[in-house]
C-alpha cells in the first residue's frame, strides 16, 4: 500500500449533513427575513467555511455574517449536528482501512467540538487515531491549516505517505498546499469538474472506489 496515513473530511464524505446543514442556515436566514426558493440553493454552502458563504451568497458584511453563523449554532448544536447520514459502505471501509494498519484522520473545516461530538454519536469515531477541525472563535478554518495541524499532532513527517480524500475544491486545493496527495469524491457535494480543477490526484465515484485504490 502506497499510503499509510489517510485524512478523510467529513462533510459529503463521510456523512451526508444535507439535512441538518440547510435547516441550519434556514433558521439562520429568518432572522434576516431571507426566504429560500429551495432546499437545493444552499446545497452550496457544504463544504466551504460558513463566513466564507454568508458573505459570498447573501453579501453580508464580516460582521453580519458572524452573527449569522451564532444564528446557525443555535440551531445546528442541538438538531441539524445529528440530521446526518453515513454514507452506504463508509463504516465497513473505515473498518478494514483500520484493520490493514492504516492509520485514519479527520481533517474538516467544522468546529472540531461538533466534528467529534457527531462521529460519537454515529459510533465511527472509533476508527480515527485524530479528529481535527477549527476552533470556535473562527480560526484554524481554512482545509490547509486544518490539514497541517492534524499531521503535527500525529507527528507525521512522511508527506508522500499521506492522502487527503474530500468532495469539494477546498479538500484539493487545501492538501496540495500542504505538498500531500488528494483523492476527490463524487458521491458527495462536489462535481467532477470542480475536482479536478482544482487539481485532484484521483477520483473516486463511490465509497469502493476508496477502497479498491487504497488496499491495491
């Protein structure tokens, strides 16, 4: 195996927060009396820091969108943390991955606290030496510093030993600015064009192909 340490990110790769993400920002939108015309509008905002997407969709300024975001927690670290799904075939790969020595990472852009709070709850924490994400107060967001924090904790040095799968750009584009390899996946929130513009080493079009390019 070519790879010994594998940083998966969370969102639309290891679970499907589709729920809890768009009740979240919903509630968050009504306290600015913004309606959505659909769900799928905000299907945008998994994946990339949240400030980042209140200024970019809706034009808050910096300070608007933080309250936004307070908005979001309101509702999302009691109920939308746990509108989430496994993805199908996700806990039997991270099982085997385990299994075969590899040893597993998760690198997101979510607070860190609600990250660990929602893979013990789903009962797949158990497979991760480390979960890494940002800090509350708005640091530590961006997919590179996430992913570089998590290698110094684990004290990993090997960089070509290591890989970083998720299913936006940020995933890529973050692991590439830290000099590891990147498998982009489809099943999540990402097309493939996005990927591979953004400079994916790989694709993969299910939770098999993971396994199929990880256990060679």
């Amino acid at each position: 195996m070519k790879y010994k340490y594998v940083l998966f990110d969370l969102d639309g790769t290891l679970t499907d927060p589709v729920e809890g993400i768009t009740n979240s920002i919903i509630y968050a939108l009504k306290k600015y009396n913004i309606e959505i015309s659909g769900r799928e509008e905000l299907y945008k905002f998994i994946g990339p820091p949240l400030l980042e997407s209140f200024e970019k969709y809706y034009g808050f300024s910096k300070e608007e969108a933080k309250k936004a975001l307070e908005y979001y927690r309101e509702y999302y670290k009691d109920k939308g943390i746990f509108e989430n799904l496994v993805y199908d075939g996700c806990e039997d790969l991270l099982k085997e991955l385990k299994d075969k020595g590899l040893l597993l990472i998760v690198a997101t852009s979510k607070p860190e606290v609600f990250a660990k709070k929602r893979l013990e709850y789903f009962d797949i924490a158990k497979y991760f030496t480390f979960i890494a994400g940002s800090n509350l107060d708005g640091s530590r967001v961006k997919k590179g510093e996430v992913i570089e924090y998590a290698l110094k904790c684990c004290n990993i040095v090997d960089l070509s030993k290591a890989l970083m799968i998720g299913d936006r750009e940020h995933d890529i584009i973050g692991a590439k600015s830290i000099g590891i390899a990147s498998i982009g996946v489809l099943f999540g929130y990402g097309d493939r064009n996005e990927l591979e513009n953004a400079g994916a080493d790989f694709i993969a079009e299910t939770v098999a192909d993971i396994k199929k390019f990880l256990l060679i």
